[in-house]
C-alpha cells in the first residue's frame, strides 16, 4: 500500500519511492509530499506492515521480506521512471528492491540514494541488540541514533505497542547477509550526516562497490535523521537525471 499517491490521470516525469528508517513509516516523509516547492518529480512514501494503517498486518523481520511487499504493491506503476530512496533501514530496503528488479530483467531505477547508512551488510555485523531486555534496547537505540519520539518514550503503553514494530525492523538489519551479486547498473548516492555518529562520514563510500554506475557521497549537516529535512536537495539531485 502506498499512501499519498495518485497513480491515475497523467503519469508524471519521475517517482520517488522512499522507506523510511527502523520504526518509521511513510508518514516520516509525508511534508515532502504536502510542503516545499512545486516539482514534477511525485513524492511516493511507502508504508510497510505493522504501521500506521497496516497496523494489524504481520510484521516482516527479513529485508527481503519488506522489498517483496514493496515490489507487489508498486509493480502496476514501475513503467514509469522512478528513484528510490532509503534512510536508514530503508536504504537496505531500497538497495534490496533495486537489486530484484535487476535480477528479474525489470526497469530499473534512474537513481538510488542511500541515506544514514554503511554499506549492506556492514551494521548487521556490529548490530547486536535482539536479545536485549526492552528497557536496554530502547535506551541503546536511542544512545545510537536517537529518533524514538518523546512521546512514546515517555508513555509505558505507546511504548509497549511500538517496540514489536522496531524489534522486528532492527531484526531485519541484524540478519541482512546480502550476497555479493548481482551489481546495481544505476547512480547511486550516499547521503550522511557529518554528526551522525552511528554512520563514519568514510564508511558510506564502500557503496561504490555495489554499482557499476556512478556514485557520489553527499555530506549534509546534522545526525542520522537529517536527510528527512533535505527534500530541496534530494529533488534538485533528480532533477539533473534524464528520463527516458
């Protein structure tokens, strides 16, 4: 299911599908769709299971799993060029559904950028967290990257209902092992923080090693949530992106 877009009427020039990071949903991308400036490019939050509207949907723990869901909703609409973005978790996700499409002879995205995260498979062997009581986990989620809404922390019964949903998408970083093949074919660009401690500014560039396109790293200011207040400049990136 994929909130806020209509795909009727007149196709527009590019899409931008973007997953939002562990214990997220498409409403963290939601102001790139109702705020900034006028674009041709069509803003598309995806909302994976065991949130916000499909809250009753089982939860997926597998990066493979959560791509899959993607690829069944969105296959109507990939006829049209589109870009994928991921921040976090959802750049793992994204990677994952560029990667599918390679493999299946499907189009291609015109770009993926990848957001506050190292290359694949490089926080799953540092990410030890699944076996952590709920106090501990919560405490060094936010130790890492911050994010969990003062809110929830503050509510024991908001908490209690959001940490399935974030214990089954860090369990999603923990067990990704992707395998070596095959290469992504499109531009890839890594997106980091400068203050965002959990991703090393150096590390992002070993995403180069998973395209055979070109890659760039763009520094921004701020943590691991920063790319969310950048939708300016995600878009004047696409917009030097030639659709065909």
């Amino acid at each position: 299911m994929l909130p806020w877009l209509d795909a009727g009427g007149q196709p527009p020039a590019l899409r931008l599908f973007c997953f939002a990071h562990a214990g997220g949903g498409a409403a963290a991308f939601r102001p790139w769709v109702t705020g900034g400036r006028r674009t041709p490019v069509q803003v598309c939050p995806v909302r994976a299971p065991g949130r916000e509207s499909r809250w009753d949907e089982p939860r997926l723990d597998r990066v493979a799993d959560l791509a899959e869901d993607f690829l069944r909703a969105a296959a109507p609409l990939l006829s049209t060029p589109f870009a994928l973005l991921g921040n976090s978790l959802g750049s793992l996700v994204a990677f994952e559904v560029a990667r599918r499409l390679a493999d299946r002879g499907l189009p291609a995205p015109v770009h993926l950028l990848v957001g506050a995260s190292p290359p694949p498979g490089v926080e799953a062997r540092r990410l030890r967290l699944s076996g952590l009581s709920d106090a501990e986990f919560t405490d060094e989620l936010q130790r890492r990257y911050g994010g969990i809404p003062d809110v929830i922390r503050d509510d024991p019964d908001l908490l209690r209902e959001y940490l399935p949903t974030l214990r089954s998408d860090v369990a999603a970083v923990e067990g990704y092992r992707p395998a070596p093949e095959p290469l992504l074919g499109c531009p890839v660009t890594a997106l980091v923080g400068v203050d965002d401690a959990s991703v090393p500014v150096d590390e992002v560039a070993g995403w180069r090693e998973w395209t055979s396109g070109p890659f760039t790293r763009q520094l921004l200011p701020g943590g691991h949530f920063t790319v969310l207040d950048h939708r300016d400049l995600v878009l004047d990136l696409l917009g030097s992106v030639r659709v065909h």
